[in-house]
C-alpha cells in the first residue's frame, strides 16, 4: 500500500481516506462520499477494512465481530473507492503474539501510541486499552495511505476528537473530517454490532435514540443538573429491560470535560448492553 500512495504523492494525486473494521453499512459509504467530495473526481479514495486486535480487550467481541469481504468489496467498487487495503495481522503486527517479545527480541512489536488526556473517560473507563489500539492503528493506516484527507464519523464521538488531537499533537499534516451519524428509520445509529440484536433486542435498541431525544427536549426548555438527568435517564431506561446502561455522559464537545449544567450545546453520550451487545451513541443537545 505504501508504494502505492508514494507514486500517488509524487504525482501530486490527493487521497482521501476512510479506515473501518468492515461489515459496511451506509454510514460507512456516506464517509466514502465525504471523502470523494474532499479529494474530487481525480483524487484517490482509498477504504482500510481491518478488525483491529488492539483495540479489543480479551473479553470483547473480537473473534465474532461480523465480517463479509465479498460484500464490503462490492459495496465499495460501487461507490467508487479507488483502493481496498485489508491488511491482516502479520503485516500490521509483525511478532506481536510471539510470546519470547523480551528485550532484544528483534521480532516483536513494541510501539504503541498513546492519547492521555481524552482517552481517560467514558469509553476510557468500560473499554481502558481501547484507545491505545486506536491511535496505534490510525497512526500505522495514516503511514501506509498517507492521505491528505481522512474521514472520521461522528457516531464514534470520543474516538474522533482523540484523533484530532493526536494529529494535532503530533503534526501530522493530514487533514480530518468527522461526518455525522447516519440511522435506521427508526433513529437507531447504523453500526455493523447491530448484527447481533435479535428482534426484540433490535427493537428495545432504539432506547439510545430515544435517550437522547428526551435529554434534547428536556434542556431545550431550561438548564438542568447532569445529576438530575442522569438520574432521569436511569428511569427512563427502567421501560427496555433488555437495555442495561453503561454510562451517559455530558459535556463540553472540545474538552470533553464533564458539565454541571447541561444546557443546549452540550455534548451528551451513552453507552448500553442490549443483551450482550454494547452500543454507544451521541448527540449536540
Ligand atoms: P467501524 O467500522 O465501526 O470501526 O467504523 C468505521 C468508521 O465509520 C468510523 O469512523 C465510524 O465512526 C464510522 N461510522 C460508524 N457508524 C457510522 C454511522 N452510523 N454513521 C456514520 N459513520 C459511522
């Protein structure tokens, strides 16, 4: 892949891209748009599909994560994607597993990136090495692409602004784009997990949406203490008994530091088990 993008900087080519773990969905492809729109028809869109050992913890969902290249490949020849980079393993963690990694064992890999400031809440706190393996990955896709533009969506709100902090802090000159959130019908944010809702599960699922819709509507009216909508939302969440709340967060959406006060313009996220199934969503109230 890195040859590939040299040829592409020396040629003065611009490339946009999209890094995802796969199992494409339409927020996917509307990232593969924005990326298209920022690079213009003779730029490269160039489409990572890697599941990323680490950023799962050993107790998550890395050996079921749903996977289907054949579709993915497909979904993204019609939307116009110029390269498909699926990396495995071997060629993202040369030596990782080798269980002799002591110093000076020439095969192992040993450098990781770490983000300290964003990465310490909300997903942080459930999920404590997740970020680190985001960052790591990020980083070594940004090495083997070298996009001048890369598109993040919105529906990961924390993972983004780490991102750009990370670029920022670092001086990476690639520019980053978050897009927003594309739903079901029924306002459930897409998400390749949601594979694993049943249908009763698929239907309580919506309660994310639905949260923060009545958080929206309550501070549309007038300020009101995070503790108090917490304890609201808890409530609230009492009518999906397959939903079992994580966390609800607000905000500041640059900082995110948490507010005393939500107010319209606050940042409010959520994560939740339906069954065994962890989703996370936000908003901007
Ligand atoms: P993933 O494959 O889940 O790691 O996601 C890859 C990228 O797609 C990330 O930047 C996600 O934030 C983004 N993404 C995931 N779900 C959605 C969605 N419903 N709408 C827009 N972007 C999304």
């Amino acid at each position: 892949m890195q040859k590939l993008a040299l040829r592409w900087k020396r040629q003065s080519v611009r490339v946009g891209f999209v890094p995802t773990m796969g199992y494409l969905h339409a927020g996917h492809l509307s990232l593969v748009r924005e990326a298209r729109k920022r690079v213009g028809r003779n730029g490269k869109v160039v489409v990572s599909i890697y599941v990323n050992p680490t950023q799962f913890a050993p107790t998550e969902d890395l050996a079921k994560y749903p996977r289907d290249l054949k579709r993915d490949l497909k979904l993204c020849r019609e939307a116009g994607v110029g390269v498909v980079f699926t990396p495995d393993d071997a060629e993202m963690y040369p030596g990782r597993q080798n269980r002799k990694s002591e110093i000076g064992n020439r095969e192992s890999f040993s450098t990781y990136v770490v983000e300290e400031q964003l990465a310490r809440v909300m997903e942080g706190v459930t999920r404590p090495a997740h970020f680190r393996g985001v960052t790591t990955v990020v980083v070594k896709l940004f090495n083997l692409v070298l996009p001048d533009v890369a598109v993040f969506g919105q529906k990961d709100f924390q993972q983004a602004a780490i991102i750009k902090r990370m670029v920022r802090d670092l001086n990476f000159s690639v520019k980053i784009i978050v897009a927003p959130t594309l739903r079901e019908a029924d306002g459930l944010a897409m998400s390749s997990r949601n594979k694993y809702l049943d249908a009763e599960q698929r239907a309580q699922a919506v309660i994310l949406f639905h949260a923060l819709q009545a958080a929206k509507a309550a501070v549309s009216q007038k300020t009101i203490s995070a503790a108090r909508l917490k304890s609201d939302l808890k409530e609230f969440f009492t009518a999906a008994p397959q939903a079992r709340l994580d966390y609800v967060e607000f905000f500041d959406p640059e900082t995110l530091e948490p507010v005393a006060q939500v107010k319209l313009g606050t940042q409010m996220a959520l994560a939740v088990f339906v069954g065994k199934t962890r989703l996370i969503d936000n908003a901007r109230l």
